[in-house]
C-alpha cells in the first residue's frame, strides 16, 4: 500500500484550489487532503470538506466561517479569521502546504509553512514578491516548490543541474490577450476583453495581470528569488502558443526547455509527486500537430507594468511589496470598473516614485509597507 502525502490546500475554492482538488480526485490512493480554506465560500468549501473527507476548515471571513459551522455539522471543525489560515499552514498532520491564496496576503502563511517544516507547494506568487528575502532565508531546493507554470518549468530544468552552471532564464509569456496592441489601442479596453486570456484558464486578478503583463514582472521577482539569479539574467520572451513552459540556458550555452499542454493541473500535480510523475489529466502534445512555436521581445512601451516590475525587483528591499500592492489595488479597481487599463500601471508608476525602499528585515515591515502602498494607490486612482 502506497502511503498517501497529507495535503492542506490555502485558497481551495479559486482556480487554482479547484484543480489541485481534481488532481487530488485523480490520485486519491497518493494525496490525503487534510486542511481546506478560502476566504468567503462557504458553502463551496463545506461540499469540498465532504467530498473529500476533510475535517478542518478555514474561512478567513468570520461571517463566512458563522455559515459554514451550520452547514458543516458536528464533526466539521471550522476556524476562523486570517490567524486561522495560518495555523492551518502549520497543521502537525500535514505534509504539503499548496498555498494557492490571491494576493500579499498569502505571504503571513509561506512564512509559517516553512517555518514548520512543511513542503510549501507556491502558487502564490505575491509572497515572494513582497517577502523575497524573508522566505528565501526558510527556504531550501527540497521544501519551496513552485506552482506557477513557468517556475515549475525552470525547476524541472534544474532536476540533476549544479544552480551555479546557470547563465541565464528565458521566461516565457504567452503575451496575454493585448499582443501586438500599442498603449493607444488598449486606452479603453473592456474588462471582459482583458479577461480573455488566449491559452490559460486562469483566476480574475491573475488574468488581468497577465493582460498588463504585471503578471509576467512579478514571475521576474519570483524567478530571482526562486533560483537565485540576477535580473539582468532574466529574460522575457513572448511565445503566443505557450507551448514551451521556460528554458534555462547553462553556461556551455546548453538549453533546456519545458514543453507541454497547457494546464495547470499539471504543475500542481508535479509539486505533489516530485521527483515521480503520475498519470496526467489531459493529453500530451502531438508536435506534429504543434507546427510552430514563435518568440520575439515583449513591446516595454505599450506594457509598462513590466518594466516597472524590474525595477522594482532591482530596487529590492521593501518596494517589491509596494510595486505589487499598487497593482493589486490598481487591477480591484479595474475589475469593479472604477479605473481604466492604463490606470494600472501608471498608478504603479506613482506609487513606487512616491517610495523610499528600505532593506527587507520582517513581516511587520512588509505588511506597513504594502498598507502604505494600498492607501496611496487609492489616492492616486481618486484624483486621476
Ligand atoms: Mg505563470
């Protein structure tokens, strides 16, 4: 009898939760899910405790936690509140940590994770964009394994390879819906537009970030931190079919590359089943079917967002933090139609002009400078 991996999922109910939990249906006889939480969906979350057999749950939201412990019944134990999801990330039981939560708020949890001795599955790239050197400092090759597509790409490339014979990342970007568009023409795209990513299914904030390419410069900051490589040797590389999922190019001008369908499922299921792999959900490629793969430079005039996210990550310190709560800010008002599409970066552009960076040295730091952040974005998008 194989021994199951004791699995918490962080943001269960998101598009990322909700693929791990179909991952975990698939290989029911390898993972045990042993931990839920989400932030509002009750409900969503209280069926998934019962489909999967789960006995702890957490609702961030405390009213949302109040409905859930009249749906769950007697031997659903449900927490409650932002402290709550972080116990959870330290749960004894568990072994894996997915941390799947939207947004900085997800850094509190990869601290604790870590900290407790858990593997951290991270699909929540914020955390590592605004506590960079807060999570590198508990991170090891063995216990931060990366979600996102393109890091889950690197890191296979770098199964059995020595991380100094590394010369250089090629990120790729499918370049989102916008390609090819100048700034002008995208002046008064629609939200619905900026939604319709080309090749991924994805969550709303994370599409939005890939239409601006913010996305893609927050995958820059966690690619840095990830493997340890310096921002000039990080490159972005548009690739509309995203077939090739990142490559990694050695010191004797080698290059490995990571191709494959395009669904998440399967670097969440690679985080869980590393360094195995299981049967996967969908069909591999046929490359006869493929016929070409193109690339070319992405266009820094009509995607500021990505410039802006080198440079912040240059700045280093606390201004990552800001950089990425601006954003998150600047794309809330997008989506509730507050804001155009080219508010997003330039309230960026405002908010990191108007920030000092400090060296990075606690999760209180990184909390006041993304709260500062937030305020002065708001500000900016009310007196544009
Ligand atoms: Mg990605």
């Amino acid at each position: 009898m194989t021994v199951r991996v004791r699995v918490v999922i962080l943001g269960c109910t998101g598009s990322i939760g909700r693929q791990a939990l179909d991952v975990a249906s698939r290989h029911a006889d390898r993972i045990e899910v042993v931990g839920l939480a989400a932030h509002t969906s009750a409900e969503q979350v209280v069926e998934q405790a019962h489909a999967f057999n789960v006995q702890r749950i957490v609702l961030s939201d405390s009213d949302a936690a109040g409905r859930a412990r009249d749906l769950g019944g007697d031997r659903l134990m449900v927490g409650s509140g932002p402290e709550a999801v972080a116990e959870l990330a330290e749960l004894p039981e568990a072994e894996v940590v997915l941390n799947a939560l939207v947004g900085a708020a997800g850094l509190r949890a990869t601290l604790t994770a870590l900290a407790a001795g858990k593997t951290l599955a991270l699909a929540n790239k914020e955390s590592l964009v605004a506590g960079g050197e807060l999570v590198t400092a508990l991170a090891t090759e063995s216990n931060l394994v990366p979600v996102d597509s393109e890091h889950s790409a690197i890191y296979q490339c770098l199964v059995g390879e020595e991380r100094a014979d590394v010369e250089r990342i090629w990120l790729t970007a499918s370049g989102g819906p916008f390609r090819g568009r100048s700034a002008a023409d995208m002046a008064n795209v629609t939200v619905e537009e900026a939604l319709a990513h080309p090749t991924w299914n994805m969550g709303p904030k994370i599409s939005i970030d890939s239409a601006t390419l913010a996305n893609k410069g927050l995958e820059v900051i966690e690619a840095h931190h990830l493997f340890g490589v310096d921002y000039d040797r990080i490159r972005v590389l548009v690739h509309p079919q995203s077939i090739v999922h990142s490559m990694v190019e050695f010191a004797d001008a080698s290059v490995k590359a990571h191709l494959g369908t395009t669904d998440m499922r399967i670097p969440i299921q690679y985080a869980f089943s590393r360094p195995r792999r299981w049967d996967a959900p969908v069909a591999a490629l046929d490359f006869a079917q493929v016929a070409r793969l193109d690339f070319g430079d992405p266009d820094v005039d009509a995607f500021p967002a990505l410039s802006l996210a080198f440079a912040a990550g240059k700045a280093g310190g606390t201004m990552p933090a800001v950089m990425n709560a601006a954003n998150e800010v600047a794309v809330a008002a997008f989506l509730s139609r507050r804001a155009g599409f080219a508010d997003i970066p330039r309230t960026i552009e405002s908010v990191m002009a108007a920030h000092d960076a400090e060296p990075l040295g606690s999760l209180e730091q990184v909390e006041a400078a993304d709260t500062w952040a937030r305020a002065r974005a708001e500000e900016v998008l009310s007196s544009r």
